[in-house]
C-alpha cells in the first residue's frame, strides 16, 4: 500500500470494505441488536486486524489472547456502547496510535470519514446522504467518564451560547451526552446542562446544533480563529489548526501569512492543539528564509510586495492531543531550529494508518504500517517542548495557560531580535 500525509496520521490510500456495499438506515446506538450481531461484528474487526495490522507478532503475543479473553464478555452485551466498550478495549492491548473504532453514533466517525471523502469505499458508504454530523463546535474530551469541552471553536454554536474551554458537559436535554444522537434535533435548540467550576451548581443554556461537513467545519474554525492581537506592545498573529488533514488547510496559514493584516505582525503564534493529524513535512517549508520576495513598484512609486515566507519569530503550541502528520512538523520545526515549542509532550502517535468499513457502517482505523521519521522512531515517544506547560482542562472558565506562556516567550523572541538588528 502507498502511504501519504493525509487524513489523521499518515495514512494509506486503501479504504476497505469487509462486506457488501452498506446501506445504514440510521444510528445504531439507539437500536438494540441480537447477540449473533455483536459476534458477527466482533469477527469482522478481528479478521481485519489479523489480516492488515502492521506488527504480525504483537497480533500473535497480544492481540490473538486478548480476542480469546474479550469474547467472553460478548455474552453479557446488549446495546451499542456495551460492544463499542469491548472492542476499544481489545484494541487497547495493541498499544498502538492509529487503532481505534468508531461507531455512527462517534463525531469521529464523521471526522474520519471526511478526511477520506473522496475514496470509493467512503463514498459508498454514504451513497444516498450527505456526509455531515450534527455539530456542538467544539473538541470534546472525556476525561474519567466525564464530558468537557476542550476547546470550544471560534464562532461555532457553543462559542454563540457563551460556552468556554473548560465547561463540563453535565446533560443535552435531560441525558448523558452521548454523541451524534444527542445532537439529532433537526436544527432545534437544546437544553445544553453545564458545569464551569467543580465546587459550583451545573447552569443551562440554550444551543442550536448545527449540520456540516466535518472538513468544512474545521477548516471555519481555524479561520475564524486567525487574528493579530497586541501583546506587551508587540503586534502577534495567531492561529490554530484542529485538522491539518489536507493542502487547503495549510492554504489557510499561506494566505494569511501573505495577507496585509499579517505583514506588519512582529511574531506569529501556531497553535496545533488537539484534533487530527494530517499535515505534510513539506509545510516547513514556509519559514525557509531563502526564498526570495517579490516587489512590484508602480510608476507612481507605489511598492507591492508579495512573500509567501515566514521570516520572524514564531511559537509552536502543542499538548497530548497533537498527532501523526502535527507531529512531524513538531519534530522538524524543532530539530531545525525553526522557532520553540510550548505546552506538553505530543501524543507519540505516529504511524500509518487506515480506515476500514464494516458490515454495519462503523468505521475501524487501524495501524497498517511503522513509520520512521528521519530515521527515528515517534511512535510512543512524541517530542518534548521547549517550554513545558501542563495544562488540566477542566474547569478553567476558558483561561489558557499554555497560550500566555507563548505569547511571553514570543514577546522576549520579538525583543531579543529588535536588539539583535540594533
């Protein structure tokens, strides 16, 4: 199989289907199955890891026991979440990124499935109907069984409700979150039950969901997310990527480097936090400083000038979310000395991975390759920042910790160069 930089991770242009063409007629996490479903389904997602995970003899010392141990439990499973529980944790004994399942009722599914929109087997498996979720706009976290708003996405439905990063998601209409199936309003508002700090009662607003194409999504909120701000004095622009899975992703960081509004920024923030991977080693390639600019002098002596380069002080945000493809660009912008990093130490998910298409519409992504970067392996490993920031989630009221140590460390590289040129 040929591997690219796309989609999650690094990712490989086969999308597989076990089975027959599907034709899903709804979430399956609403619908109660019989016990020969959940087994017939369980032997899918072992012969697929048998057949194509990467590492044939973890499947024979891990994998192969662990199936052996788990089918047991499939006697006591009798919904959705119950058999999704059994095969997250047979996939966990492969230790491996890239490993993982994702059911209809997952936004990851949808995620996932955007990311590879434009492969047959994709396409089949959405024949019919459009390829969008239902949406509260954000990047969920479940952290000890409990919901919380990681981050919430710039002028997305919960950034309208005043939601902020930090919120524990405590109910959507009365239930547990749960998913796909707790947005399904049709574009009605929910009741959306919230908790900003642990030792204070749960609040309620009001959110309409809305429904869009994951992709189109993420590419909306990395760029409303992009600004230049005044910070200590010093102009700073700024922008996040919760997706980098594909070229008009980066187009977004081009353009805007190359923009006006960006010209006149003294230093540049590149937040990376959370989502999925996706991103070519090529993008570096923004900062080489020895590509030349172009200048345009009219007759009246007006000057227009195109760059396409970063040339100033920049800051890489990363956290435990950042993966695959961001990753790469961690290791590189690092290792070249590009600009520093903040945060916390990456995820250490680097391999290459793909999705396949089971008889009932889930989705499994499965690791079906090793990968070596310059030689080295980040599988496990991830890279350490610069500066290390720890950062709990949880009840910070839409605070970022990690954001104000870089826009310091930015400001002193901004100052430490303007002295340098003195």
């Amino acid at each position: 199989m040929g591997i690219r930089f796309a989609g999650a991770a690094l990712a490989t242009f086969a999308v597989l289907s076990c089975h027959a063409p599907v034709q899903p007629t709804g979430l399956r996490g609403v619908k109660r199955q019989s016990l020969v479903h959940w087994q017939r389904l369980f032997d899918e997602v072992c012969s697929l890891v048998e057949s194509h995970f990467y590492s044939s003899e973890k499947v024979a010392e891990v994998f192969v026991p662990a199936k052996e141990e788990l089918r047991r439990e499939l006697a006591t499973v009798s919904q959705q979440t119950e058999f999704d529980a059994v095969i997250r944790k047979l996939l966990a004994r492969l230790e491996t990124s890239h490993t993982a399942w994702y059911p209809e009722s997952d936004p990851k599914h949808y995620q996932l499935a955007g990311i590879f929109a434009s492969h047959p087997a994709i396409k089949n498996l959405f024949a019919g109907r459009e390829l969008s979720c239902w949406t509260l706009g954000a990047w969920m976290r479940e952290i000890d069984g409990q919901w919380f708003f990681a981050s919430v996405f710039p002028k997305g439905p919960a950034a309208r409700a005043g939601i902020l990063g930090g919120d524990e998601l405590v109910s959507i209409d009365g239930e547990p979150y749960a998913g796909i199936s707790s947005l399904s309003s049709q574009g009605r508002p929910v009741t959306v039950r919230l908790r900003r700090t642990a030792d204070h009662p749960p609040f309620e607003v009001s959110l309409t969901p809305i429904r869009i194409h994951p992709t189109e999504e993420f590419l909306a909120a990395t760029k409303a997310s992009a600004r230049v701000e005044s910070v200590e004095g010093h102009s700073v622009a700024s922008i996040r990527f919760w997706s980098y899975a594909g070229q008009e992703f980066h187009d977004l960081l081009e353009q805007a480097v190359s923009s006006a509004e960006w010209r006149n920024a003294e230093g540049l923030l590149w937040d990376l936090r959370d989502g999925w991977g996706g991103a070519s080693p090529e993008y570096l390639n923004l900062f080489h400083e020895r590509v030349p600019s172009y200048t345009r002098i009219d007759r009246a002596g007006n000057e227009f000038v195109w760059d396409t380069q970063w040339r100033k002080p920049v800051v890489m945000l990363v956290n435990g979310g950042v993966r695959s493809g961001k990753e790469i660009l961690a290791y590189g912008f690092q290792k070249h000395g590009i600009g520093k990093i903040v945060g916390e130490r990456t995820a250490g998910a680097v391999t290459a991975g793909s999705p396949f298409v089971l008889s009932d519409g889930s989705l499994l992504y499965l690791a079906v390759g090793a990968a070596l970067i310059d030689g080295e392996t980040l599988e496990g490993v991830g890279i350490e920042p610069d500066l290390v920031v720890p950062m709990d989630i949880r009840y910070r009221a839409g605070s970022d910790p990690q954001r104000e140590a870089a826009q310091r460390l930015l400001v002193e590289m901004i100052e430490k160069q303007a002295f340098a040129r003195d």
